[in-house]
C-alpha cells in the first residue's frame, strides 16, 4: 500500500467493468497542476464506447494501461502546481482538457491542457470547455449561408448545431433517434428536425430541407452513405464522430459528386476555445440547454448503464464531485 494520500476514483478495469475505488492523490509533474475536480461530465460517444468496447482501445489508444481512471470533460479549483509553471496559482478556477482522470476527487494536468474558467461560468457550465473545443475545431468546415446536417444530437451535435448557426449557418437539420434530443435541438435552433427510426431520411431531406452544403456525422455510426447520398455537388462530409463500428458508402457516388471529407483543426487548442468561448459569452451558444442529469462519482456504473442503454433519457450528464 502506498503512502500517499488516497482518494476516490471511478476505474475501467475490462470493458464493463468499472469500479469506485481507493487510488492514490495525483502527484504533479514540473510543468503540471493538480485541481481538486468540483464538475465533471460524460461523454456520451468516447466514454461510452470505451466503457462499453466498442472502442478498440489497443487502437484508438494504445498508451492506455488498464484499470483507468476515466473521464476527459472536468473543472475545478487547483490546489497544488509544479515547480515550472508560471501562469496559474493556488486557487485558480480551471477547465481540463486533459484525456482520462476526470472522473476523481483529484487530477494532475499539464498547463497546456487547462483552461482558465472565465468569470461568472459555473462549474457546471465550465465542465463543457473540453467538448466546446473539440466541436468547435471543425467549425473552418461551416461557410456563412450554408445549409448544415448535424447527424446525432447529444451533447456534442447540440453544441454543432449551435455553432454552426453561431459561424453563419443559414439553417441547420438535426438527425437522431430519439424525441428528446430532437426537441432539444430545436429550442437551440434547428430549423428542421428528423427522427431517424422512422425510416430513411433522405426523401424528407430533399422534400423539406432542400440542398445540404455541409453533412456533420456526430453519431460515429454507419451514415457516411446518407452524407453522400443528400450533399450537394462538393459537399463537404465532416467528420466529427468516431467510426468506432466502421462505415460503408458508395465510393462511385462519393467520387463523381466530389464529396469533400473534412476533420477538424486543432492546432491552436487555447485560440479556438477563446473563439468559441466568446459565443458562449454573447449568448450564441447556450450551456444550459442539454444538462439534463446530476449524479455523484458513487453512481458512476449506473450512469454508464443510462447513457449507454437508454440515450433517449440521458443528455448532458453532469457528475458533481467537490
């Protein structure tokens, strides 16, 4: 048993295996902090494919040792920082962007993973910085006038949807199964909203949206086909979502109509997130509208279960921790 100070954590031990436990307080590097997490908040797609299996591990990240400690979307207080860093203190409010150790008492960061929490954000609201940036990074894919398909609104097709309407969309469509998320999509500003398990869309597509400049899969499933089946002409297929299940589409369409597949730039993680921090602050983008849970790290596997097996529940999921 080691010396250090204890703390509880949630831990993947195999695919469906995961535990409240005991593990040992953080230490940090020289150029890293530790902040006591206050707000923590699952991801609905990684976090649930890598709890679940889904998500090859030994492929998506190959320098992950089991147990893990999960969890990539946290904010807090920091209460220790490392003998090189300069810019933060004792006492900061921080979003992490760090990937793992999110769901604990405590995390270790490196400086160029946190993000000061500006003034007046929650806790609660500061926990979605992390997702902030990783779906605004492919936003330099959304033109001014353009017609955008967001494919799959959870969390992160809810903040695509507003984004893309905050860069100068002329109208966005949301795609899911589930009522819930749909209603959700269209208090934020969907202008046509299409549940998906009635059928294929397409035809309702072309007869009520009309040309499609941008298809964004935030699903990770099979609908690159569907993308190249409604985008105009050098449409551009962005791809937000992580075909964990792999995809299939028709290559000679794809080819012919010059479908355009688009990632996402993050090269300048602090530049983007103050960007699109600064929609948040004029009100473009509203935090509060797919919180729909609290839990407590102590309910943890019951909230995977809940995410994982009845998304049409369960949207923004928020863990409350210090």
């Amino acid at each position: 048993m080691s010396n250090r100070k204890r703390m509880k954590a949630v831990r993947l031990h195999t695919p469906l295996d995961l535990r409240v436990e005991d593990v040992d307080y953080p230490l940090p590097g020289e150029d890293e902090v530790v902040l006591k997490v206050i707000r923590a908040s699952v991801c609905n797609g990684s976090d649930a494919a890598l709890y679940s299996g889904r998500r090859v591990r030994e492929v998506a990240y190959p320098w992950m040792e089991l147990p893990w400690i999960m969890g990539h979307e946290c904010a807090g207080e920091i209460v220790e920082v490392g003998r090189n860093v300069k810019d933060f203190r004792v006492g900061d409010r921080v979003a992490s962007m760090k990937y793992g150790n999110a769901f604990a008492e405590f995390q270790s960061a490196p400086v160029d993973r946190i993000y000061p929490v500006p003034d007046g954000m929650s806790y609660d609201h500061a926990t979605f910085i992390e997702p902030i940036f990783a779906t605004y990074a492919f936003m330099g894919n959304v033109r001014k006038g353009d017609s955008v398909i967001v494919c799959g609104v959870g969390p992160s097709g809810n903040l695509l949807v507003q984004e893309s309407l905050a860069v100068g969309a002329a109208k966005v469509c949301a795609i899911d199964l589930h009522d819930m998320r749909l209603e959700k999509a269209r208090e934020v500003g969907a202008a046509l909203t299409i549940n998906a398990s009635a059928g294929d869309p397409e035809e309702e597509i072309r007869e009520k949206f009309g040309r499609v400049d941008v298809f964004i899969d935030a699903t990770g499933f099979d609908v690159y086909d569907l993308a190249a089946r409604v985008l105009r002409p050098g449409g551009r297929l962005v791809m937000y979502g992580v075909p964990d299940s792999g995809v299939r589409y028709n290559g000679t369409r794809a080819f012919f109509k010059g479908i355009r597949f688009c990632g996402g730039d993050k090269s300048d993680r602090m530049g983007t997130t103050a960007e699109a921090l600064g929609h948040v602050q004029r009100g473009a983008i509203r935090l509060e509208a797919f919180t729909t849970h609290h839990f407590t790290l102590d309910d943890m596997p019951r909230v995977m279960e809940l995410v994982l097996n009845r998304p049409g529940e369960a949207l923004g999921v928020i863990i409350d921790i210090g």
